[in-house]
C-alpha cells in the first residue's frame, strides 16, 4: 500500500483529550521521507523536535500517531501554531505530510509529496485515550 493511502488510516493515541475549539497540526519527526527508521533514530530526532518545540513560542504535548490495529505508532507532536508554520516545520523535519486539526476536523496535508490535501473527518472519532 502506497504512503499517501496509509497515512490516510492513521488513529492517534493520547493520554489527554483535545478541545474541538483549538486548532493544532500533528507532526512527526520519525522516518523522514517516509523511510523506516530505526527505533534509536526516532527516538533522537523526536526528541530533537522537542527540543526545537522548547525554544519556539508554540505551546505542544505528545501524541502518537498508529495504525488502526496499533502495530505500527509513531512518536508525534500536536504543535498549536499556525497551519503554513506547522507546514514549514514538517518540512524542515523532511516529513511526506503533516496532519491539522480545524474546529474537530482532521486534514491530511501533503508536505514533501505531490497531493492535495485530504479531509479526514471527525478528529474525535480518530482519538484514542490511553
């Protein structure tokens, strides 16, 4: 299955709910450009986000991005800033996409490929709390 269709199928895990009147964009630093990386890697590039996140002005918490059956989950950020600057800073990780979050709604927005963006739907419906 292509990327695009897979990320498409995400669910997010957190241990805290999420108000529908703020909106906020997921980002990773995991696997840039999609590659699979090792647990090591990931772990240190998400912890250098974090600490990029720190030195910003953006308020940020965790979450985790996984597949619907949680065999696959991806350390993530919910960063509450602007889309376009959450979008430049999903580049910069080298991130394919990036997701946002507007009033409850879920997006999938392409960063590195060549897509549109794509409505989701209910962001609650998507949310697991540990």
């Amino acid at each position: 299955m292509q990327l695009w269709q897979l990320y498409q199928q995400t669910i997010f895990l957190s241990h805290q709910p999420f108000s529908d009147q703020v909106s906020f964009a997921i980002i990773s630093a995991a696997n840039p450009m999609g590659r699979l990386c090792n647990q090591g890697f990931n772990l240190c590039m998400s912890k250098a986000l974090a600490a990029e996140l720190e030195q910003s002005p953006y308020r940020f918490r965790s979450i985790t991005g996984a597949s619907p059956c949680l065999t696959f989950q991806e350390a993530s950020w919910a960063v509450f800033c602007q889309k376009e600057q959450a979008r430049e800073l999903a580049k910069q990780w080298q991130q394919n996409a990036m997701y946002w979050v507007e009033q409850g709604t879920l997006w999938l927005i392409p960063v590195l490929l060549a897509e549109e963006p794509l409505l989701l739907g209910d962001f609650q419906q998507r949310l697991r709390l540990r």
